[in-house]
C-alpha cells in the first residue's frame, strides 16, 4: 500500500490540509494519507500548540470530511521528543511492513530543509511529494493550493469571526469552542 504521510500542527488543520489530502488520492498518487499531528514541534519549541488529543480530533474530523481513505495517526505521541520527521518515517516503515511512505509536505518548507534532521536520507527512502503553498516559491509540476493557514483560522476565531469556508464542516463544529 503506498501511503502518503502528512505531517503538521494542524493548529487547527484547514482546507488547504483537505484539498492537498483529496488531491494525493483523487490523482492516484497514492492509496492513502494518514494525517499526522506533530506532538512537539521540532524547530519552534515556544509555538504555541493546542493540546495534541484536540489536534488529533481535528485531524479525525477533517479525515471523516474528505475521504475514509484519509487516517490519522499519534505514532509520534509514542516516539521520543522532538520526533524529527526521519525517525517518525522510519518508525511507521517499521511497524507497518508492506507499505510504500512517502513524505507530503508544502513547498513552504524547502527554505528551511537545510536544518530538517537528515533531509536527504528523507529524500532517498520517502520520495517527498511538493505541493504549492501560495506565497511560496513555485515548483514545476506541483500543484498549488490555496492561501489558507491554521494562523488566519486561530486569528478569526479569536476575534469571535467565522471561519466558515477556511475549515471543513465537521472541523468548524470542533473548534467552535476554541480557544478556551
């Protein structure tokens, strides 16, 4: 099975998330996408995160949105901290044998792969796959998404403004009581 891994804070995870999941399985890139909360943010320990199980839940709403095919996964909850997305990649390679990862991530990121824990052994065993961020640099044979961030939907809900049409359905149910 060719699984798409996509990892993030997902503070609260948004359309943008939903539209690049839908697009790796609707274009045949791979079988499934198992979303991945970061337990503890590797690079900016002081990001303010929700509690991971309330991240975890928005990840199951926004799977339960988009397709059965789109998990969730807390393996790095289990893993020790910071999880640097190699360790977590080789510890799903492990426990799941006969599946293909590879890594999804937003072309935001490739600024900022030279301080990522072994970017390129990533590159050698999990195949990234890039997909545009507006805003970012553009890469060639990407698709490209839009401009939506979890920072936008915390800053609206903040200020007491809807948030409809930056979430999915099921995920603007959940966070209509947060922040606490």
């Amino acid at each position: 099975m060719r699984v798409g891994v996509f990892g993030g804070s997902f503070n609260p995870p948004h359309v943008g998330h939903a539209l690049v999941a839908a697009w790796a399985l609707w274009t045949d890139v791979v079988d499934q996408v198992w979303l991945l909360p970061v337990f503890e943010h590797a690079f900016d320990k002081a990001r303010e995160l929700a509690p991971f199980d309330q991240r975890v839940a928005w990840c199951e709403a926004l799977a339960s949105d988009v397709d059965e095919r789109v998990r969730v996964s807390t393996i790095e909850s289990t893993l020790p901290t910071p999880s640097y997305t190699l360790h977590t990649l080789e510890a799903l390679d492990q426990q799941h044998e006969g599946h293909r990862f590879r890594l999804i991530v937003g072309s935001d990121i490739l600024d900022e792969v030279e301080q990522w824990h072994r970017w390129e052994a990533i590159l050698e065993s999990f195949a990234p796959i890039i997909v545009g961020r507006s805003g970012y640099r553009a890469v060639e044979g990407c698709p490209s998404f839009p401009g939506v961030s979890s920072t936008e939907v915390r800053d609206r809900l903040k200020a007491g403004l809807s948030v409809r049409g930056l979430v999915t359905a099921s995920v603007a149910e959940a966070v209509n009581s947060w922040p606490p």
